[in-house]
C-alpha cells in the first residue's frame, strides 16, 4: 500500500470532503439547470420528475415512503404528487396496509414521460468526459455513500 492508500487523517479527510462538498454543489446547480431546461419541453418539475422515477423504480409507493427515500419532507412531496396526478402522469389508490396513507402508482402517460426524461438524460450522461474507468465511478460512489452515511445516522464526526 502506497500513500495513496493509505486512510486519511481526520484533519485532511475534512478538507478533502470539503472541496468534494464543493464539487457536488457546483455539480448539482448545473444539472438542475440542465434538468430545468428540459422541463421546458417535458412541462415537467424537478420534484415531479423525482416522483416519477421513484414511481418507475419501484412501484407503488406512499407519500411517506417516498420523502423517507429522497429526504424530504412529506408535505413538499405530497405537493408534487398532486402535480403529478393533476397532470396524468400519476394516481391515487387505496392501499390494503394502510387505510390512511394511499399508494401513488405512474400512469402510462407518466411512463412515456420519464422515459423521456430519463432517456435525454442518459444520452446528457454519455458525453461526460475523461474516459472514466468502472473502478473510478465504483470508488467515487463507495465515498458518496459514505458521505451520505455521516448524515443519515445524524452523526457530526
């Protein structure tokens, strides 16, 4: 094992998660951008379209469930799934589990439209430069998800 390899110090962990924090920042404000134009043409929201893939995803869903997998707040996703029903792309059904909190289940109209999405997307996603290596994305999501931990166990350090 060379230097490289070798686990950081908690003092330089920090920085360097820091300029990492930096980069997703900048990484995210571009993309939305990015995303947004496409709304333009799709007439779909950034919240709606993470509705929709998490619909896609996974099937059936509650409301509850979905802002627990995208950490936000049931009410901000309650507002775009209305917006999703309103539109088409999604319903309301009763769900057997639990008489209170109906599932939400993507439409077909809904699937033609993330797949849209998701499709312009990928094709955005294929002109990333660099010539990236499976290991590289593989160690860039292992420290993503580890970044992820420290704040979904609501631990500082």
């Amino acid at each position: 094992m060379n230097d490289n390899d070798a686990p950081l110090p908690p003092d330089e962990l920090g920085h360097r998660v820091s300029e990492v924090f930096d980069l997703i920042g900048a990484l995210y404000r571009r993309g939305l951008r990015k995303i947004e134009q496409g709304e333009q043409v799709e007439g779909v929201s950034v919240g709606v379209r993470s509705v929709l893939v998490l619909l896609r995803r996974y099937g059936p869903m509650t409301v509850p469930q979905m802002g627990r997998i995208m950490a936000l707040s049931r009410q901000f996703v309650q507002r775009m799934v209305n917006d999703a029903v309103a539109e088409g792309w999604a319903e309301v059904t009763p769900n057997p589990a639990h008489q209170r909190s109906s599932l939400i289940r993507i439409m077909p109209a809904g699937e033609t439209l993330i797949d849209a999405i998701l499709a312009r997307e990928h094709a955005l996603n294929r002109q990333v430069g660099g010539d990236l290596t499976d290991a590289e994305l593989r160690a860039c999501r292992r420290v993503l998800k580890e970044m992820l931990k420290t704040f979904d166990d609501g631990e500082v350090g």
